[in-house]
C-alpha cells in the first residue's frame, strides 16, 4: 500500500499536522516539531502531545506514515567543534521530540563540509554525531535524506550515504531517505526508463531497500547533474511525470511516506490525487 501525502505545516501546535494532512486527502505527512531556522525552541506542551497523539490515532496515521524533518540550520559535519558540537545538541533534542510524539524516525540532510574538511573526513563526523545522538535516544530511526550536492553538501552519491551509515554502530536505527529531484540533480538518471532501472539496482547494491524509509516526491528545476536544489511542481520539472508513475507502481516504494515538498502547495490535494491515479 502507498503512503502518500506532503510536508505540511505546524502552525498553532504540532497537532495540527495530522488535521492538515488529512484535509488533502493524505494518509502520510511530513513535519516539523519545532520551528525550523531556530537552535532552539520551547519544549513541546504536554497538550500538544497528548492533542498529536489522539489526531493520529483518529485519522488513522501511524508512526510508518510520518516522515518528520529536522531543522535547516543542523549541520552534523560541520568542521568547526563547537559549531558542530551545536548542531548535535539541537538534533538529539529532535530525536527526543519524536520520542514524546511517539514518531520513529527523523529525517535529515547529513551535513557540507564547507570546503575546509576532505569528503572522508566529514563523513566520518556525520556518522560519529549520529551515534551520539542515537546513544541518548530510543526507538527513533535516524534517516538520511540524499542531497542534490549543491555547494559543500555531501550525502548526493549513494556510496557517500553508505560510508556514513558504515560509521552507525547500531545498524538497525540508521536509514534513507529518498529525494528525486535531489537523486536527479546529483547525476542519477531517474527520468529514462532504463536509467531509473539502473538507479535503483544501484541503490540496492550499494545501500539496500531495507534501509529506506521515506521519499519525497518532487520534481526538479535542474537538469541532470546539475547539482542545484531546486523543487518543481510535478511534471513542471526536467522530471515530467512518468518517474512517478513508476514510483507508484513499484512495490519496493510500499509502506514508507511518500511526501510532497512540491513548490506550490495550493495544488497538493490535486498532486495527491493525481499520484493515486498513478497506481490503478
């Protein structure tokens, strides 16, 4: 079964998430727990949580339906300590903000090494942030979301995600993310029939279907290999529409979020609808 919704707002509690997913018809969502371009926010209300937890369960959205994002300015390999130091604090508070929501996974982009660190070594600290932020958590998957490679953002090849997830002690607490417009614009030919063949055989030699637990379904203002992060409303993009229909076909993609980050949210509902008629 597909899970397929947006990313949708937070505005006046976390608990009006689920209430806005289901106004356009979606049976998964995305989300914030905080405000998303601040290091801190106060911590979530016990009624916020308490409302959350009863919204879900009523409308019928569980843990493997919601695909929660970290904030932007969280940057795991970011070569200054202290500065990293930072991010690793504001990312296990939203680990521990899953927990209390009762969500078990949190999706993030891994980090840029801001052209002062090899590739390697930032990688390296990518991994040794999430094992710190694994050991003062439980029960929440930490999910790496592939990267368009724009600027020093690293996480846009496969074999980059493989390396970090080498670096996870506890294998069973790490996953992906997959984003198509960011998959095309680091160099991977999803468009093309035989290339989105070759994408996810790759994907699975290098990473593993196992490990993926939530897509964001965007198409995409760059070209391939580009490298620009730039989302696109489905089939307004380079992509069209015939990858996701592929995506809604495939049973590999079944029981994950499948979530929209599309630029104009006025035509979610219609984007969700148009997906699902992907799949008859």
């Amino acid at each position: 079964m597909k899970f397929v919704g947006a990313h949708v707002s937070i505005s006046g509690g976390v608990e009006n998430a689920p209430l806005n997913a289901r106004a356009i018809g979606a049976n998964a969502f995305a989300m914030f727990t905080k405000n998303q371009r601040q290091w801190k926010s106060p911590p979530l209300a016990e009624r916020s949580i308490a409302a959350f937890r009863k919204n879900c369960l009523e409308l019928g959205f569980s843990p493997s339906q919601i695909l929660p994002h970290d904030g932007y300015l969280i940057n795991l390999g970011n070569p200054d300590a202290e500065k990293r130091k930072q991010s690793l604090e504001a990312f296990t508070d939203e680990m521990k903000r899953c927990m209390l929501l009762g969500l078990d996974r949190l999706n993030f982009h891994p980090g840029s090494h801001l052209g002062q660190i090899g590739e390697k070594e930032c990688l390296a600290l990518i991994a040794e942030c999430i094992n710190a932020a694994l050991a003062e958590t439980e029960k929440v998957t930490a999910v790496i979301e592939n990267t368009a490679g724009q600027g020093s953002n690293l996480g846009y090849t496969f074999q980059q995600i493989a390396s970090i997830m080498e670096g996870v002690k506890d294998k069973s607490r790490v996953g992906v993310c997959l984003d198509t417009c960011h998959t095309f614009a680091a160099g991977y030919d999803i468009k093309s029939e035989e290339g989105y063949g070759k994408t996810l055989e790759e994907f699975e030699k290098v990473i593993g279907f196992g490990f993926l637990k939530g897509v964001h379904l965007n198409d995409s203002k760059s070209t391939l290999g580009k490298h620009l992060d730039r989302h696109n409303s489905l089939g307004k993009g380079e992509l069209g529409l015939e990858v996701f229909r592929r995506i809604m076909k495939d049973p590999r993609f079944d029981g994950i979020p499948l979530v929209l980050e599309t630029v104009d949210e006025t035509l979610w509902a219609d984007e969700i609808a148009l997906l699902r008629s992907f799949e008859k």
